[in-house]
C-alpha cells in the first residue's frame, strides 16, 4: 500500500512540475524534483533523470557551462 501511495504522489508531483514549466505564475522545479525522489525509489529511469538533474546543478554552482559563471 506504501508503494503504492508513493508512486502516485511522485506522478502527481512530476505532473505538476511538467505543468509548472509551462505555466510562469508556479514553479516546476518546487513539484518535479520531490516527484522525481520519491519514483525514484522504485524505478530506474526516475533515477537517472534526478542523477542528470542534480549533475546541471552542481556544475552551475561550479560555473561550468550550464551557468553561474558570474562574467558581467
């Protein structure tokens, strides 16, 4: 029952990040990435995606090419 609860409260959660992306007034991100913890439990492919998400993250925080670089 536990997986079950999870893995539904992580497709609503990504739902209404894919939505938030769309639209401006709610922030995607706040959704999908909690969405994306808790499938990740469960299944790979949520896994990657939430490895490749905390990837852009860190090299912005770097500087690297996904930004942060702080050149004005």
């Amino acid at each position: 029952m536990r997986k079950t609860l999870e893995i539904t409260a992580g497709i609503i959660l990504v739902t209404l990040g894919l939505i938030g992306g769309l639209i401006p007034v709610l922030q995607g991100w706040m959704f999908g990435i909690p969405g994306l913890l808790l499938l990740a439990r469960h299944f790979k492919w949520a896994r990657r995606i939430l490895d490749w998400a905390k990837s852009k993250i860190q090299r912005g925080k770097a500087g690297g090419p996904a930004g942060g670089g702080g050149h004005a």
